[in-house]
C-alpha cells in the first residue's frame, strides 16, 4: 500500500466518523431479493428489520453511480405483524471524494428511535457481472441475513464460498420452476470490526466467508471460466490499440534492440519508470483500463491501465501478451474462481520462448523473470482470445532469497564493551522489505531508518557509521556496532550474552506471531559472529542445537576456533509466506527455542597459567 492511499484511508475513516457510518448498529434481520433479468440486468431489493432502540441511527447506503440506481426507499414501523409507513426525514446524498474512489455516493438514512423499524429500498445495475458476491458477513450485528437470487432459464448460476467454517449456521437450497431457478441462502453471519474500505467492497487483510458468484448465459453452462474470460476480453478491447506518438516512442527506446528479452527489460523499465500509480478505482472502472494512448499522454493509470498499456506496447514490437486477473496476498481470496470479488490486481503476461513472463508495471521493485513478491502461491486468470486459463504463480525458495549477517567483533580490555563491525546482506527478494522503504524515502531518511531498524534486530545495540550499497539483486549494509553490558569476569570465568545476534525474522520483531501475519517471502538467513576475547579461555566441545519443523530449519553451533576466539553461528530456512493455522505453533515453538538459547549465557573457563 503507497503512502497516497494510506492518506486517502485515513481521510476516509474521518468522514465515515464524522458522518456516523461507524456506528454499530444492532439489525434483527436483513433480506436481499436478487432478480436477475433478461437484458442482463439485475435489481436488489433489500428489507432490513431495526429492533426497538432508545437512540435514533443513521444507515448508509453505498452505490456507485456509473452502474447503480437507487430507489423506492421506505421506512415502516412495525407494529405486531402490521407495518405502518413512516415519512421519510429528507435523506442526505454525499459523492464520496477521494482521489482512488470516482464513481461512488452514499445516501444516509435516518432511522427513528423508540420503535421497531422496517427498511426497504431498490438497487438496480446495468451490468450482471457487478453480481459478483454474497458476503456471509457483516460490521453491524445481525442475527439473521437472507438472500434470494431469481434466475431465468435463459441463465445460470455458479458459486463457491470461502472461509465456510467461519460460520456457525448455513444453509443453500434451490427450487426449480418453469420460469427458472430460485435460490436461497441463509445464514447467521460473522460480524467483523467496520474498516472503510469494506463499504466499497475492498476487503483487504480478512479472513471472512463470502460466496462468490457468476451468473452467465445459458449457453456457458459448465463453462465458467470461459464466460469470464470471454466477457474481460470483449471490454477490454475498446481500449486497445497505439497511435503514431506512441509507437514513435517505443521505436526510439528500442532502436537497434533485436533481443526480445532486452526489448521487455526496457519497455518494462520504461512504464515502471515513467509512469505514476494511481492507485484504485471502484466499480467497472476497477478493471476495464483507460484506452492505452490516453495512459499515454496522461503518465498514470492503475494496475489495468499500466498492464494494458504494457502489453500493447510490448505487442506493437512483435512479442506476445496477455492481461491477467490476479488476487494479491492481501484480498480476501484466491482467484481460483471466476467471478470479479476473486481479483484485486491486473498484471501483464509476455510470452517469451515458450515461457511465461509474469510483468506488473506497479510493482517498481519487481525483477523481471522471477514470481511477482505480492502473487506468490496465488491463482491468475489469463485473459486470451482461446477462452483463458488458470495459472499458479510459484512461490520463491529460500535459497533464492539470501540474508547473511557478518559480525567481527572483539572485547575491549578497559571496559569489556564488544566492538567490532558488521556486514548485512540481502539477495533476491529477501530485502524488499527495505527497498520498498527505501523507493519512497530520500537517502537520508532511508539511511536513518536502516541505522534504527538494525539496531533493533541487533538486540537494541548502538551502531555508526552506516554505509548502503543497492546494487542489482543485492542491497548491503555495513556498520560499526558497539554492545554494552553483554560480557564480565568473575576471575575464574569470562560470562557471554548473545542475546544481541540479530533474530530469525527481520521485518518482525514480535516474539510470538499470531496468525494471519505475512512474512512476505521465503528467505534462508545465515549468521556468523566471531568474537576476539581479551583473555584465553579452556578450548570446548561446540554447542549446537537443531530444530527441524515443517517448511522450517534451524541450526546452531557455539564453537571455539581458538583460545582467544569463539564463533556463534546459526542457519534458519523459512518456507513460509503467512503466518496460519497450520504452522503458527511451529513457527513459535522454533521463536522461542532461539530466544531461549540466546539468553542463556555462555560461560567460559579461562585458560590457566
């Protein structure tokens, strides 16, 4: 997330404060009929039941304008099995304006105190593929939600549904008429603290049930994926195609480049470069692109508008592409199935050789040929005129992503302070914590960063003198480090704290992780600190401790190399992305057995005379 959209969030949370749409509100029941119509239409009328409350409420309905209309809004009061209508107070409409939201309004609905209350309003969309979810959950409590889709027979219906074990009752039938289908869901479902973004449908970082659906013509029945494909492909055309400016500028960066790798290299480069993120829009506008020559001109899009830019431009100099829908690490699931709620995130695919070239133009710190960080292990859908396909993007291993710690050290004779320097360095994408940082900080800023993060991975000890060297697939540092209060004699033996060797994991400094936590890539760290004594000590057998978990390795040795110089090493693999269910005992079990080890201290005999 750019440091613009954490602004426009923040804003966003204020109003939404400032307006009331917070509030947790306690809704006994709320229904949705979904009518699916023939024109490829679909209205939404919505019913929900206020229970009596001694405080007046205020209920936002969010919708977007290029797509939505609403309407017939009443409010009833309930009397017994009676509803009496209520006038309407006059109903506040509000755009929402934030840079990455362009189509959205919200109409604000007072809900009288005092009586049962009864809301009914109409939502009517122009374009079935919006009917792309059911969310089985909610940020007010609800202790019942019903939805209702019709469909007719010219229609069909796929779902699947995420996280179903996050709810605690569930319930999905069908009925079958001469008209068509009805379906029925019905559930009680999970209530979740209210993020802004969720009333926009950006469910970022959660873990939630939702229902993903996609309704498609009759004559894509058991051919989901094809619908989708087919329906992306036919939209995004329109936007396609480069006039003579653009194709002028992509020959002068290519002039005498036969190459097509090289031709990608500098293409992508090019886009990455001189292009600004724009970050995201709402609706359609959230994946149709803006047509690739106003990109052009304009020097900015998002993710659908870069990728499509790319691809044409890398299409205009001979080499092969494809759009893809992608879910990044941070939506709420895989896009595994088509259906819009399964994508956040447009990428470009080239095809090089025979081999698939993975390009995100957002991505500024992406190498190309390797998987992108934020779609390890996630599900891309291959926008194509052969009716698309699934694709798993792999993982890196942590043998591509290398962090070795260098630390030569010595004790001082007048003070016993442990002095020395030390070397950090980062391979693969093992650093694209820091360069991320570093991409949007100046070089000063970043530098002081560095100094302060470092010194908390090293056990809060002082260091100086840092010195940053980013070169091509490494990002190294170097320091000197000065520890206090981790050495004393006591005339028979020399006592040694390790506790300040830098932890198993950089970018986390909790001792314990929860789960749901991303660890952002594999990574093997290895860590050497030799340590020059300032007295002779007996030579001992090494101390070493293994631990071996799934898709996790540890070892540590504590040797010495001579009487005056010991060596604390260790070797962690980490092949895990997320802290989840499944691992997130294992991971703290191999935490803890290594603060353990290091606060113990180590206890040296001194050589006699």
């Amino acid at each position: 997330m750019n440091s613009m959209f954490r602004v426009s969030v923040l804003i966003l949370l204020m109003c939404m404060y400032s307006l009331g749409f917070t509030q947790d509100i306690h809704i006994k029941s709320k229904s949705e009929h979904i009518q699916i119509l023939k024109d490829s239409s679909f209205t939404n009328q919505i019913t929900i039941h206020f229970p009596y409350s001694d405080e007046p409420r205020l209920y936002p309905i969010f919708y977007d304008t290029e797509l939505e209309k609403v309407s017939d809004i009443q409010l009833f009061e309930i009397k017994g099995r009676r509803l009496k209508k209520i006038t309407l107070k006059k109903i506040k409409e509000e755009q929402v304006n934030l840079d990455y939201i362009t189509s959205q309004k919200v109409k604000s609905v007072f809900i009288p105190a005092e009586t049962e209350v009864q809301l009914i309003y109409k939502v009517s969309c122009r374009e079935l593929m919006y009917f792309s979810s059911l969310p089985l959950f909610s940020y007010n409590q609800i202790d019942t939600l019903n939805y209702e889709i019709d469909v007719p027979n010219e229609f069909v219906l796929s779902h699947n549904t995420i996280h179903k074990d996050l709810i605690t009752s569930h319930s999905i039938d069908s009925i079958h008429s001469e008209h068509g289908y009805q379906w029925k869901v019905k559930v009680s479902p999970m209530k979740v603290e209210p993020d802004p973004l969720q009333f926009f449908g950006i469910y970022k970082n959660m873990k939630v049930p939702l229902m993903r659906v996609l309704v498609m013509p009759k004559s894509y029945e058991n051919q989901s994926t094809k619908y989708m494909n087919d329906w992306y492909f036919k939209n995004v055309l329109p936007q396609k195609g480069l006039n003579t400016a653009v194709r002028q500028k992509l020959d002068e960066l290519t002039y005498n480049v036969s190459d097509s790798l090289e031709v990608v290299s500098i293409i992508y480069d090019y886009v990455r470069t001189n292009f600004k993120y724009v970050a995201i829009e709402i609706g359609m506008g959230a994946f149709i692109p803006t047509h690739s020559n106003t990109v052009f001109s304009n020097k900015e899009g998002d993710c659908k508008d870069l990728s499509n830019f790319l691809s044409e431009a890398l299409r205009y100099k001979g080499i092969h592409c494809d759009l893809a829908l992608a879910a990044t690490f941070d939506h709420i699931s895989d896009c595994d199935f088509p259906s819009l709620s399964s994508a956040n995130h447009v990428i470009c695919v080239a095809y090089i050789n025979d081999e698939k070239l993975l390009l995100d133009p957002t991505d500024p710190i992406h190498v190309q040929g390797t998987p992108v960080q934020s779609l390890q292990d996630r599900t891309i859908l291959i926008v194509n005129a052969e009716g698309g396909d699934f694709y798993k993007v792999e993982r890196f291993k942590p043998e591509e992503n290398k962090i070795k710690y260098q630390l030569n050290l010595k004790i001082n004779p007048t003070n016993d302070l442990i002095e020395g320097t030390v070397q950090i360095d980062y391979t693969g994408v093992s650093g694209n914590y820091l360069r991320r940082i570093q991409d949007y900080e100046d070089q000063k800023d970043f530098a002081t960063f560095s100094n302060t993060f470092f010194e908390e991975i090293l056990g809060n000890q002082k260091l100086s003198n840092l010195v940053i060297s980013d070169v091509p697939k490494e990002l190294d540092f170097k320091s000197d480090i000065s520890i206090n209060g981790k050495t004393f004699s006591d005339g028979m033996n020399r006592y040694l704290f390790i506790d300040f060797l830098p932890r198993l994991i950089d970018s986390e400094s909790r001792e314990t992780l929860i789960e749901g936590t991303y660890l952002n890539n594999t990574f093997n760290k290895i860590v050497t600190a030799k340590i020059k004594l300032n007295e002779a000590i007996d030579l001992f057998e090494p101390i070493a401790y293994n631990y071996e978990e799934e898709g996790m390795l540890l070892r540590l040795t504590i040797s010495a190399i001579s009487n005056l110089e010991i060596e604390c090493y260790y070797d962690f693999s980490l092949n895990h992305i997320f802290v989840e269910e499944e691992n997130v005992d294992p991971i703290n079990k191999i935490l803890n057995s290594f603060k353990t080890i290091i606060n113990e201290p180590i206890v040296l005999k001194k050589l006699k005379d």
